[in-house]
C-alpha cells in the first residue's frame, strides 16, 4: 500500500509540474512559414540581469512529437527565463497528424531548420537587446531530441536538405531528459515507439538523418539534465548518448537530479527547473 501511495504520489507531482501553472503569454509571436504552426513565441528579457546583450536561450517543447502537445505547456518555463534576464525563443513546429503518430516526415525536421534558420532575423525584430553571440538551445524530451539535432546539422549526412556548411553559432545545448539515443529509447519503449513514428517505421536512410548517436561528434558544448526518477524518459537514454558522444572525443556534461522525475525539469517553481536555469547560464555566459 505504501509504494502504491508512492507511485500515486510521483505521478501527482508529474501532473503538478505539466499543468499546474497558467500559460504564458509571450511578448510577441512571429511566423517562419506559412503554416500555423511555423511560429516563434518571444519573451523579452526581465528582472535580474535584463540588459542589452543578453543571452537568447531558444527552447523546443516536447511531448513525443505528437499533434496533443504543443509549445503552451513550456510556456511557463520560457517565461521563467525571461524572469532569469534571458531573451527566449519558444519555438513551435508541425508534429504528428492529430492522432497518436508523433510527428511527421520530412516537416518536423523541415520547420526546425526553417526556423532556426529563420531566428536571427526574427529575434533581431522581437527582442533587439539579445545578442545573437550568445545564443543557448534548450529543449525538453522530444524537444530536447529536436535542439540537439538543430545543433548537429552540420553533421547530417552529405546530401541531407539540412545540413549546414559549418556548425551552427551557438554557445551550446542543455538538453533536459532528451530522446537522445533512438536504439535505448527502442529497447525502453519510450512514449510508446514515439520515434518510430516519427521516422514513418524503421527506415535506415531516414535513422542517419535523425538518429544523434550517429551525427557525432559535433564540437558544440553539451549538457545533459535529468531527473534519476523518470519513467516517460528513463535516464538510460540520456546515458547512451552521453556514452556514444563520448567515444567520439566529447565531453558532454551530464547532471543526474536525485529524485526528480521528467516533468519538474520545465517546473519554475522545482529546484531541478533552477538548476537547469544554471546550466544555461554556465553555457551563455
């Protein structure tokens, strides 16, 4: 009965973090594209720290790239931030087709590097006193799996539409219990085959585009976060890319939060939203 009331309890305080506080309105909204959802949200920079030449964290929401989850439930998180003295961009993309797949093929891939692409330009109207040298990506689950992709694209496969001639200019990525190893996520059922999905089945030209295992190394700083207690992404999903990264030569940073789940990571009122707070501000400044 105890571990009942435990379980009951973890799965309490996951529904807390994930609904329990309003969306926030960002400042301004501006599309890369013409779909509805080809859009950034911006929040400007306040409290502490706000100043011409602060840093703009870019941050992708998760929810296993599927139609139900957009980028409102990350919202609280993007405003809190903006409340740290960070410029933000919450980044929304087409996802799965409105019932449970999860994403699409090729337009999820097309609209993040579409709007990263499109950011600069963006963000140079939206939030002027960000400096663009400064820039952050973030991301939570699936998001978090998307920020690292967008931060790998001049790895991508010779060919790929969306590679990049050199790395992206970016200081580097915190990628909060990201969907970042496809073959443990595979093994774990993670989000109930999410990524297959995502790929349209396991089609090994579309695994090498997509797959961040194999688009390594990047030379771009990496931090991983995540909570020892999440059962929507397990931490030997994180693990395995932190392993795969570094055999490949890098040194991703990994902090594993005793006790904390998946959600609390995107939580402002959790200890562990701060500490992800911090390791963004350890990458941008």
């Amino acid at each position: 009965m105890g571990a009942a009331r435990s379980a009951a309890e973890r799965e309490a305080a996951e529904e807390s973090s994930l609904f329990g506080h309003p969306e926030a309105t960002p400042d301004t909204t501006a599309a890369y594209g013409p779909d509805p959802d080809q859009v950034v949200d911006f929040y400007a920079p306040r409290g502490p720290g706000a100043a011409p030449g602060t840093p703009l964290v870019v941050v992708v929401h998760g929810g296993a790239w599927r139609a139900a989850y957009d980028r409102r439930h990350i919202s609280p998180f993007a405003a809190f931030l903006a409340g740290r003295g960070f410029a933000v961009a919450s980044v929304e993309y087409r996802r799965g087709d409105g019932g449970q797949g999860a994403g699409r093929w090729p337009d999820t891939f097309d609209d993040i590097a579409a709007a990263f692409d499109a950011l600069p330009e963006l963000a140079g109207e939206a939030v002027p006193e960000a400096d663009p040298g400064r820039t952050v990506l973030t991301g939570h689950s699936a998001g978090g799996h998307l920020a690292l992709w967008a931060a790998a694209r001049h790895v991508l496969p010779v060919g790929s539409p969306w590679r990049l001639p050199e790395a992206p200019p970016v200081r580097g990525v915190v990628a909060l219990a990201p969907i970042a190893d496809f073959a443990t996520a595979a093994e774990l059922n993670v989000c109930d085959g999410a990524f297959a999905q995502l790929l349209g089945g396991q089609d090994e030209e579309r695994l090498a585009h997509a797959d961040l295992a194999t688009l390594l190394p990047t030379g771009i700083a990496t931090t991983l976060v995540q909570g020892s207690d999440d059962t929507e992404v397990p931490p030997a999903v994180a693990e395995a890319y932190a392993d795969a990264a570094t055999a490949a030569g890098e040194t991703p940073g990994f902090t594993l939060v005793d006790g904390v789940g998946h959600f609390p990571l995107i939580d402002p009122t959790s200890a562990a939203c701060a500490l992800a707070a911090e390791e963004i501000a350890q990458l941008a400044w």
